[in-house]
C-alpha cells in the first residue's frame, strides 16, 4: 500500500511535528524561522516518503500567485530565441517558478491571444519578445496590471521595462570590421523594417560609413523579415546587380543561412567570391565550410537579466528601482571576410 499524506496537517502528524513548522521548512523558510537542519532533513525526507505535494492552486489562491510565468517568442525554430528560452527556464526552475511557453509564430495576432491565455491564467509575470511593431495589446496586458518584461526587442513608443542587446553598437563593430578589411561596396539584409532591432542595426550600418566618408548606396539595403527566405531572396537579388557589392551583412542568423544556400547554387564561395558578416552567432558557425565572423548576442544574460527584472517588478511595485538595459554583444572574427586592398 502506498504511503501517502493528502494534506500539511496529515504529513505533520505522521511526522510528529506542527503544522506550521513543517509549513515553513516546504516554503524555504527554515532559515527565517531558525528551524534547524535536522528538522528541515526530517520534513524533506517525511513528504517524499508519505508522497506529499503542496496544492499550488490553492496555495496560489490563498498567497495571489500562481507561480507560473509567461514567455511569448516569434520563433521558437531560431537558436537563439531557443537559448533565451531555455536560460529562463533554468532560473525559473530554480527559484520555484513554472514557465508557460508561447511562440507567436512572428503573427502580432497570434501574439495577442497568448497574451490573454496567460492573463487568464493568472501568470504571476510575463516575459515577451514582439513579433511586430503594434504594441497596443502589450501596452494593455501591463495596464491591466500584470508584471511585464520585454526582450530582443524594445518598443520606443511605451515605457515597457526591456533587456536587449545594444544593437547599433554590433551593427557599427561589423560594419567597421568589413571596412578596415578594405570593403567599400557592403549590402544590408535586414529584417522587418520598423522594429527596433533592425532599425538600430541598420543605424550602425549607415553609420559606419558615413564615417568613412563612404557614400550610402539605397539599392545595397534590402529586404522585410528575419527569415532564412529573405537571406535568399535579396542575396539573388544582389546577385544581379550591375555592381554588385564585395560583401553581405546580415543582420539575422537565419537570413545568413539563406545567403549562403544562395550562394551554393551559383557556385560562389565565401569569401573568395563574397565576404560575409552575420549578427547572430550560432554553434554552427565555426564549424561552416568558411568559418562565419558573427555579432554574438549575450543570450545567456539577456535571460537572467530578464527573469531577474521580472522577479523585480514583481516583487517591487516601486517602479522607479525598475532598469531597463542593452547589453553589448561581441564581434567573433573567422575567416567569412576577404582581404581588400583600400582601391577596390
């Protein structure tokens, strides 16, 4: 027959303990309460035996929380929103929150829905990566009073607390890193125009050559979304031009694997025939055929840094301790980018 104790008041008595005590040591409370080790030992070891499980609904009920967290991203596919996701999986795991995960599938709508799932739900926080520039029904989730956090991309329009990556500063380190290779002819694939992500990067692009005193070619920046089928689009596009540039920056990882699968079926190689910088490391990209000089996004801090943040709000409702941040990335050199001389 297996053991079992259904309640704190059953687990307490077969442990021969208070209630209250053994309340506390389930709750992490032991030090607070100088409850001591032998004893937390002893209420540890009585629940796995008599397989005892608080009821976290009704202790969410009673405490107002759930102790369950949202996380909406646009493309759970892409390795880098996959890394952020499993960061904040492992801190939540480690401060006793659950995650409900939500890929909007780069759809605002699809975003909105999710959204209103997770306030149904009670999530105790939300974190959130937008998927497009309308930012009305995030706006309306924090208005409503839930704790919000928003990531990879900021939306300049709001005051929405952010963690993200100082995405102009990649973009410029790229650009001036192709430039000091003696490129002078550089195009930009970017992604979807609007976003604050792209329009940074593209800033840095710009930039970077207007101090060089290199003159801003408008046919050399192209392109509308993230994705692997724009990186092929435009690259077939380029392909074509009358001048052609001597380099591709990308400012996605996916958009990089289409210009490289472009690439393929012209039988051109990089860098002999096209030099490459793209935003976005991967674990893939030194092991390519040309090992891929990229922008390494902090993936890793932009997760606890916003797990960290949201646990803030949550707990702090003084909103002016509240920072958002952009953190930097770090320009990784392989071998994607051809040496020039400055005449070319």
């Amino acid at each position: 027959m297996v053991k079992k104790a259904n309640n704190i008041k059953e687990l307490a008595e077969k442990l021969k303990l208070s209630p209250t005590t053994v309340s506390r040591v389930l709750n992490g409370k032991s030090k607070t309460f100088r409850i001591s080790s032998v004893t937390s030992q002893k209420v540890f070891d009585g629940a796995r035996e008599y397989n005892y499980s608080p009821n976290r609904i009704a202790r969410g009920l009673k405490l107002e929380k759930t102790e369950t967290l949202g996380l909406i991203i646009p493309d759970i596919a892409n390795p880098y929103f996959g890394s952020i996701a499993k960061t904040i999986e492992v801190e939540a795991h480690k401060r006793g929150y659950s995650i409900i995960l939500g890929d909007s599938l780069e759809e605002v709508s699809t975003e909105a829905e999710l959204l209103k799932l997770l306030t149904g739900r009670k999530a105790d926080g939300i974190i959130i990566a937008p998927a497009g520039k309308k930012s009305r029904h995030i706006v309306e989730a924090e208005q409503q009073g839930i704790p919000l956090v928003v990531i990879d991309r900021f939306l300049p329009d709001t005051n929405l607390p952010y963690i993200t990556t100082n995405n102009y500063a990649g973009a410029l380190m790229a650009m001036e890193h192709l430039i000091e290779m003696g490129h002078r002819n550089i195009a930009c694939i970017q992604g979807i125009n609007g976003i604050s992500a792209n329009t940074d990067r593209v800033q840095g692009y710009c930039d970077a050559l207007r101090k060089k005193g290199i003159a801003i070619n408008d046919h050399y920046i192209l392109g509308n979304d993230f994705g692997e089928l724009n990186g092929y689009n435009q690259t077939r596009k380029i392909l074509k031009m009358h001048h052609p540039p001597t380099a591709i920056f990308a400012l996605s990882n996916l958009i990089s694997l289409g210009i490289l699968r472009a690439l393929k079926e012209e039988g051109l190689k990089v860098p002999d025939d096209m030099s490459l910088v793209s935003f976005d490391e991967q674990p893939y990209s030194p092991f390519l055929a040309c090992p891929m000089t990229t922008v390494e996004q902090p993936r890793n801090e932009i997760g606890k840094e916003a797990f960290e943040l949201l646990l803030q709000i949550i707990n702090d409702k003084n909103q002016e301790n509240i920072i958002s941040k952009k953190l930097m990335p770090k320009l990784i050199i392989r071998d994607s980018v051809k040496k020039f001389s400055i005449s070319n």
